[in-house]
C-alpha cells in the first residue's frame, strides 16, 4: 500500500491506496486547512484536490472526516459558483463509496439500535444543538475579535481558533449529500470492525472513538462539566446575543436590549484620555475570556474525532484525528485495544502534535519503537502541522502548548522513522511512502 501526505499547511489530508494486482482501492482522510504555509501558492487547495482526483482515477473507495474542524473538512466545501468547480466539487466528482463522520454528525436519528444515534430524541437534539451553539458561540467570538483592541498576539489566536470552529456549511452538506449518494457511516466506538469487505477487501477498519453517550458516562460526566464551565464563561463573559436568523441566515445576533443599550459606541482614540487606560484594561480581560471560552469549544469539537485502526497484510495504521484523552479513555479503558495498540507500524500523530492528543500510555505501549527494537522495522509516524500558528506558542503564561509540541516533535525524531508535511518544499503537494505487506 501507499500513503500519501498533502501538504495542507495547518490541517490534515491523507489518502491511502490499497493495491491489489493492477487494481488500486482509495481512502482519504481528512481535507482542510486553516493555514497555507508561508509561500506556498494560492490555489494549493486546489492543486490538493486536483492530485487526488488525478491519483485515483476519479474514485475513491472510502471518505472520513474524522471532525468538523475547518483545517478537516475545509476542503470539502463547494463552490457557490456553478460554472466554477471547488475543491469539494472536485471531490465529490470521485464519487465515494462509503462517507465515514462521527456519531455527532448523523443528520437524523436512526433506530437502528446498535447504532449511536439511537439515543433517544431529546439527548441527541441536545448533542447536535451544543455543537450547533459551539458554531454560533465562535462566531461571535470572531465578530468580536474583529471590533475590540486585543494585542496582536491574543488577537490572532482568537481569530484562529474561533474561525477553526466556524460553521463549515458547505462542506458539512457536501459529506452528507455524498453520503447520502452512497454509504454513510456515522460511527462511534465498535468492538466490532465496520463491514467494509466490498470497498477494500481484506482491510479491516476499527472504529476506537469517539464513544458515544450510552458507552461513556465519563464523556457524560466530561461533557456536562465542560458543559457547566462552557456555559459559566460565557455567562461569565456576559451573554451579548443569541442566534438568531438575519436575510435567512443563521447567525449570531447581538442583543440590542442590554444595560448600555443607550450608549454611543466609541473608538477607544476618540474617548477622553483619563478613561483610555481603562478601555484596554477592559478590552484585555474580555480577550482573555474569549480566548479561554473559544478554546473550551474547540477542545469538546475535538473530542467527537474519529479514531480509525487499520489493519492490512500484517500492518497497523492508526488514525486518530484530533482525538484528545477524553475521547480516547474508553478505547484505553479496553484491555483488548490496548493490548492490539501495542504493536502499530504507522501512526498519524494526534491534532499536528499537541500535547493533549497523544496519550502517553499509547506512546509507552507502542512496541515498535527504535529503542526496543536494533535492526527491526522501526514505526513510522507522520504529522500534518505548521509551527507557529496554534495559541500557546512560547508565551510563558502558558508554557509547553506550543504545536507541534517541541519534546514530542524529539521523541518522534529519536524513536520512529518521521515524517512532517514541514519537511516538504514549496514544489511539492505532497509526499508518498509505499509500506509494505505481508502477502496474503
Ligand atoms: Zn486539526
């Protein structure tokens, strides 16, 4: 088989191609963006999605997007332009047979009842209604990014978490229309493999996250934590609005019935000199409270990642998204997937390598290591990132948050054979490794 990284900038895209005599069998993972690289050209989207639409022959076999951050599924949005193809149009023209999403993302409540969404009305409304005000809660974050004084810095990392958590519209129908064209799986945590036999035979693809709410009381408990701590900040923060719909669209309205709704806005260089050092006091803290809530929401969007183990002629790749501990814990808490963890070839580093997303106890487990094994196949991991861009940085407030985390990017170095999309220059879209299989 072949593995394909993309260089996407800050985001994540994959495509793995089983191959079978002559014939060649197509998965992708994960397309988008939030951040190109510097000098990397305008339509590298573009050029992404036209390579893999070039690579398999106008099919792909199996699509996951493992969550519903931007720098995931950007790329599958369409154009809005009919005479103009998008990336996601381009996507779309490969007609997959299988759309792989999260439970979280099932448009409607089945009643199948091994299925995730079987939870019942009301907690399931409640689930997709929170990730629907987590969308409206970013926005307005990033509406108000754009109107307050923040520093440069907090400014930044404000606008990038809060458009990471945007609404993706377009690409969200884009999955579920080619879903709906084909196979849509919406998954979550499954002793069982998922029946993929017809799409690529003799691969077997596990499903380790994320749990959905009947299997782990502590993502209920979790959940309903952050829920508390989500709600508190943003009461905390002062509630400003609510959704609301303007020309027909959904977005965030600001209430116009508040304490100061007499007030006259004022530019903070206009307002008198005795009172400008108040305004940046108060601007400061609200940046910071908007950071700390924008982070909450984008850290639970993490949590609902697809984990995918990938088993093919004697190898194991795994996929885990943006996973972060509280969506891996019920996969850890199984002796049997620990057990199976233990001994991957290929593991795509959690969230472009920060340091909430690589459970060491699976770092620990992972057997194939060049420590543990002189002269051996030695497990290779890759990492779709770009230093620089993730809030945190060295900012010593808030040390050790920088992406991708500097002792992890070491101990990836030192123990496995690695690769990073920033290892690729501007010419290339991506880079392609072939492993190898047992045969059959
Ligand atoms: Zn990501």
């Amino acid at each position: 088989m072949t593995l394909r990284s993309y260089q996407v900038g800050f985001g994540d895209c994959f495509l793995l191609t089983f191959h079978y005599g002559t014939q060649r069998r197509h998965m992708l993972i994960d397309f988008g963006s939030t951040a190109k690289p510097k000098g990397a050209p305008k339509e590298l989207m573009m050029m992404v999605a036209e390579d893999i639409r070039r690579h398999c022959e106008n099919k792909l076999h199996v699509l996951v997007a493992t969550h519903r951050h931007q720098d995931h599924i950007g790329g599958f949005a369409t154009s809005s332009d009919p005479d103009k193809e998008g990336t996601g149009d381009i996507i779309r023209s490969c007609i997959p047979n299988v759309v792989i999403m999260p439970w979280t993302e099932d448009p409607k409540a089945e009643t199948d009842a091994k299925h995730a969404t079987t939870i019942e009305g009301k907690e399931l409304a409640l689930a997709r209604n929170t990730l629907r005000d987590m969308e409206m809660v970013a926005a307005s974050v990033t509406e108000e990014e754009k109107h307050l004084r923040f520093g440069y810095s907090l400014s930044e990392h404000l606008a990038f978490l809060g458009e990471d958590n945007l609404k993706n519209a377009s690409a969200v129908k884009n999955l579920i229309a080619m879903g709906k064209a084909s196979r849509a799986l919406f998954v979550r945590y499954e002793e069982e493999p998922l029946d993929l036999e017809s799409e690529l035979p003799g691969v077997t693809v596990r499903v380790l996250g994320p749990p959905d709410l009947t299997q782990s009381e502590e993502i209920v408990s979790m959940r309903s934590k952050d829920a508390a701590q989500f709600w508190m900040l943003q009461a905390a923060a002062g509630s400003t609005g609510k959704a609301g719909k303007v020309n027909g669209n959904e977005k965030y309205v600001f209430d116009s019935a508040g304490p100061f709704r007499d007030a006259v806005p004022t530019a903070p260089h206009l307002a008198p000199p005795h009172t400008r050092w108040f305004i940046r006091r108060m601007n400061a803290i609200r940046g910071s409270q908007l950071l700390r809530l924008v982070r909450v929401l984008d850290n639970v969007m993490n949590n609902t990642s697809v984990i995918l183990l990938i088993e093919v002629g004697g190898r194991k790749l795994l996929f885990p998204g943006d996973a972060q501990i509280e969506n891996w814990n019920y996969a850890l808490s199984k002796p049997d997937v620990v057990e199976r963890l233990k001994d991957v070839d290929v593991y795509k580093v959690g969230h472009h390598g920060s340091r909430n997303a690589n459970p060491l106890s699976v770092w620990h487990g992972f057997k194939k290591k060049r420590s543990n094994k002189p002269g051996g196949a030695v497990l290779q991991t890759f990492m779709s990132t770009m230093a620089g861009k993730h809030p945190g940085g060295h900012n010593p407030k808030d040390p050790h948050t920088e992406v991708p985390r500097e002792s992890l990017v070491e101990a990836l170095k030192k123990e496995t054979d690695h690769f990073s999309t920033q290892m690729l220059d501007s010419e290339n879209v991506f880079k392609e490794f072939e492993i190898k299989l047992d045969s059959p």
